[in-house]
C-alpha cells in the first residue's frame, strides 16, 4: 500500500501537466496553425501520457477504459470530492 | 462521447464546515451564471457552429464547465460535511435540508432550481457567441463576489482558479467570433 501523500503528490502533477494541456488545446482550437503551441501541446500529452501509466499503474485506473487487475478496481475510493488535496 | 476522468481539474481544499460559504456557492452550482448553465449553453449551440475552430471550441469549453461543475459540487459537499439539520437550519440551509437532506440539488444561492431559461441557442452563431462572452464575464463577477465572502484559503485558491478560467474563455470566444466574421465577409462564390 502506497501512501496517501504520494499519491496526492502524484495527482497534483497530472491535474497541473493535464491543465497545459487543455489550456493549449483550447487556444489551438482558434490557431490551428500556431507551430509552436502544436509542438508544446505534443511535449506535454507525452509527458502527461507517461505519468498518467505510472499513476494508474501505482493507485489504480483513473478511467473506464484503463486496464485495471482483479478485482475491478476503478470503483475504489477515494472519489475525487473525497480527496484531501 | 464522453469519458469521466476520476479526478478534478484542479484540487478543492476547505479548512472545515462553512455551511454560509456553501449556500453562497450553491450560484454557481446551479445558478443562471452557474457552470452547469455554461456546460448545457455551449453543448447545445455548437450543432449550429459554422466553422471547425468554433465546433471545437464550444466543445471543448463546454467539456471544461463541467470539470468546473465537479469542482463547485466538491466544495459545497465538503463545506456541508457532517452538518446537522439544526446548523443547516441555522445557516438558511433548512429549506434545502427539508427537500434534499445533505444532498447537492442544482438550484442558485437563494435556492431557486435550475432552469434552461438561464440558457439560449437561437442558430445565429454571432449572437451566441456574443452570449457566451457575456456569461463568461458574469461568472467572472460571480467568483469575485464569493471570493470576497470567504477567508478559507483553499476555498479562495479553487475560486480564483475558476474565476481565471473564465476570463481565458472569454478570450478564446472572442477569437472565435472573429473567425466566424471572417467566415461570413469571405464571398463563397466559385467560379
């Protein structure tokens, strides 16, 4: 069993990697041909894509599409409203 | 389609129980300027985008509401946790105690529900685009009239978050309204 605060820590470093991202994706939208926001936003979904492995192989899966061991363990808390961040 | 991602966009502390705090919160949770109103708002009107940036970007705002949803939900109930029927009562909570015990319940700050009237899509995108900037900039005032009724630290972090994000989105849909401009000066004449 790992530990809570490590957990969170790790948590932590997804939402902030996740969030450029989305903000990146967001501003993409409007400049489709903005090089230099495409190749930061492709950096970052790597690295987010990398640490999210890590997370999900270390606490369980963060969506219903990640592959999880027996038993089942997506439905495990804490939810997300029950963290202490 | 969607898939839910467990975890929020950005992490919601309280120091403890603010049953005053929360009813305060619960206009964003479900009212006019509420991030529920903004997630429904631009879900619906982008079917009538007229360009691929604006599809994608009332797509993905509307996406990010309700991430901002969650958030605001997750303060209120750790704001209510553990709260007795006599300090709701006291705390002008009693009405929503009675109906709704410590459940979440989309209605605004004074406890009136949640309508699609809060919401409009007429089809003409600048219009709607033009909506959307005002409710970005209502939501902005929003956040900081709640900033300015609490001094729980975690609370105010998450607040200020959300209250930025309001004010990106602002600027994407101005973008996005001057692209449609174009879009609509450009003569679609081929010879």
């Amino acid at each position: 069993m790992h530990d809570y605060a490590s957990m969170v820590e790790m948590l932590r470093e997804i939402q902030a990697l996740e969030f450029a991202v989305y903000d990146l994706a967001l501003f993409l939208d409007t400049h489709p041909c903005d090089k230099r926001a495409l190749e930061d936003h492709t950096k970052l979904v790597h690295r987010l894509n990398q640490l999210r492995k890590v997370f999900e192989d270390r606490y369980g899966p963060l969506r219903l599409d990640s592959q999880s061991p027996y038993p089942y363990r997506y439905i495990n808390d804490p939810w997300p409203w029950e963290i202490h961040y | 389609m969607w898939f839910y991602e467990k975890k929020l966009q950005y992490p919601a502390n309280v120091r403890g129980c603010d049953l005053g705090m929360a009813k305060y919160l619960f206009a964003q949770y479900g009212g006019p300027d509420s991030e529920l109103s903004a997630a429904v708002r631009y879900l619906t009107q982008r079917y009538t985008m007229p360009i691929p940036q604006a599809k994608a970007l009332l797509t993905d705002i509307g996406t990010e509401e309700m991430a901002h949803w969650e958030i605001i939900g997750t303060l209120i109930y750790k704001l209510t946790d553990g709260a007795t029927p006599e300090q709701m009562r006291q705390a002008g909570l009693g009405d929503h105690f009675a109906q709704h015990d410590n459940a979440l319940y989309p209605h605004d700050a004074a406890g009136v529900p949640w309508t699609a009237a809060y919401i409009q899509a007429t089809g003409d995108p600048i219009t709607d685009l033009h909506e959307n900037m005002a409710a970005e900039q209502k939501a902005r005032t929003t956040y900081e009239h709640l900033i300015s009724l609490t001094d729980d630290d975690g609370v105010i972090a998450t607040l200020s978050f959300l209250r930025e994000r309001e004010v990106v989105h602002f600027q994407r849909f101005g973008e996005a309204l001057m692209l449609v401009r174009e879009h609509y000066q450009h003569k679609h004449i081929f010879y």
